[in-house]
C-alpha cells in the first residue's frame, strides 16, 4: 500500500523540483570524459517515448557567475534532455560538500560500469590526492579491494599511445597491465601495436613479455647468476597479483618457497578461486 501523505517524512537538505535545465552546469569533477555515442542516442529515444524516470541530483553550486546547481549525478541524462529539447528537469536538490562531489560521481559510474579503465584510474588518483588517504583508506570509502585500486592506478604509467587505445577499447586492461612488465615505453608501444594487428590474447601478452624478459637475462649471465632468480621472482609475482586483481608476494627460503594471495572478503576469495580454477 504506497505511503500517505502522514507517513512520508522530509529529509533534511533533501528536496525535489522541476528545475530549469539551463539552471545546471556539469560537475566539474566529473571523471567520465566519454560518452557513447550509441547509447546517448538509445537515452535520447527513451526520453522521447517514456520521459525522464530517474531524476538526477544536483546540488546548489557555489561558483560564482554559473548557473545556480552543479550536477551531482546524471549528467547523461541531463546531456540526453538538453538535445531532445526538454526545457525543465525532474530533479533532487542536496547538499553535497565539495570534498564528496568527485566521490559521489565516481561510485555512480562504477555501478553503472560506465568509466573507462583510464577514466577509473584518474578518478582515483584524484581521491587519493584530495582525500590525503591511502589507498587501504579509500578502498574502505567506496568499497573497492586495494588490490583493485592499486592496479587500476598502475595504468597511469603507461605510454599515453598505449593510454589512449585503452581508453579507447582498442586494447584491454588486462593487455595494458601485462605491457606493464617492460621496462622501456618504446618496447610496450610496440607490442601494444601487435596486440592491434594481431589481435594476441592477453596470456600471448603474458608469454611474449616473459620470453624478452627471459632474453635481457641470457644477455649476462655473469648477472643473471647474481640478480636472476629475485627477478623472476618479481615477474612471476606481479604476473600473478595481474592475473588475479589482487597482491600475490613470493618468498623464497632456504629449502622451500611461500606463495601468499591477499584477497579482500569471501567474495573476493571466490572470484580468485573463479581464475585460478574456473571448473570448480
């Protein structure tokens, strides 16, 4: 039975209206920089049809000179409403410290799956920044494993060629994480253009990266005597927390070795598992 109108409670620095849309200016922490074309035109159709059934969240902007609300969430939808030529808007009206903003619409797009690998690791390195937290504090402010984070960022560090054909599609994250074992920016452009023409699987990524790392140690082996077996080590543990989504250590002893796999809930313990042994 809905709600009267005596059960129904208002919610401090919560309200709802019907909001001009030239009223609105975007998000300026905004971290989704692209919109699909395709989908936007499927939003706008919708629109037409059936109207807006979500409204979005705004809140009042405190920049002076600008339109009187700042996006929170929605801006797709507030994107689609302009260009089918709606002239107001369903929205709800909050307050929304500036320290929040970027966070709100971050976990909006990570819900909706709607951020691009490098979009996602630019929206978290800016929290970090602004949040002044460390990556365990900001895993525990919007629900992502560290480990999750942690390589996500890691795509920072590559080539902006190789960024752009992520961001793209063109390349997986997967692909982009195993490109990140070389050493030299030049050689991961290169193979970042096979995996183009060539269309390799990320394990051939895998493969080919530990075969070149396996010729830069035959190079010496004076050195490969000394440095070696940390190395591989090394190789084979990054190659296993990318695999995994998570942080693999190796250690090696006198007489036996230790691999240990951090996992974040059972959850997580169950999508590893899912990798290690997809059958079970």
């Amino acid at each position: 039975m809905p709600a009267t109108a005596e059960e129904l409670k208002s919610i401090p620095g919560l309200s709802y209206a019907e909001l001009p849309i030239h009223s609105i200016h975007p998000n300026r922490k905004q971290p989704r920089q692209v919109f699909d074309e395709d989908d936007m035109a499927e939003l706008e159709h919708s629109l037409r049809e059936i109207g807006l059934l979500q409204p979005i969240v705004v809140r009042p902007s405190g920049e002076p000179g600008d339109a009187p609300y700042e996006l929170v969430m929605g801006e797709r939808r507030w994107r689609a409403a302009q260009r089918v030529g709606f002239e107001t808007i369903p929205a709800i009206i909050r307050e929304t410290k500036d320290e929040d903003l970027l966070r709100d619409a971050l976990l909006e797009n990570l819900h909706r799956s709607e951020l691009n690998p490098l979009e996602e690791a630019a929206a978290y390195q800016q929290l970090l920044q602004e949040f002044g937290c460390s990556q365990d504090e900001l895993s525990q402010k919007i629900g992502r494993s560290r480990s999750q984070i942690s390589n996500t960022i890691r795509l920072m560090k590559l080539p902006a060629l190789v960024q752009r054909r992520v961001a793209a599609g063109v390349i997986s994250s997967g692909h982009a994480r195993a490109l990140l074992s070389l050493e030299d920016p030049a050689e991961m452009e290169r193979l970042a253009q096979r995996v183009v023409n060539e269309g390799l699987s990320v394990r051939s990524v895998e493969e080919i990266v530990a075969l070149q790392a396996g010729l830069r140690l035959a190079d010496n082996k004076k050195q490969q005597k000394e440095v070696a077996r940390p190395e591989r080590l090394d190789y084979f543990a990054n190659a296993l927390s990318d695999r995994l989504d998570t942080q693999v250590k190796i250690t090696l002893g006198a007489k036996k070795g230790r691999v240990s796999i951090e996992f974040a809930s059972v959850d997580d313990l169950n999508r590893i598992m899912g990798v290690i042994a997809p059958s079970s």
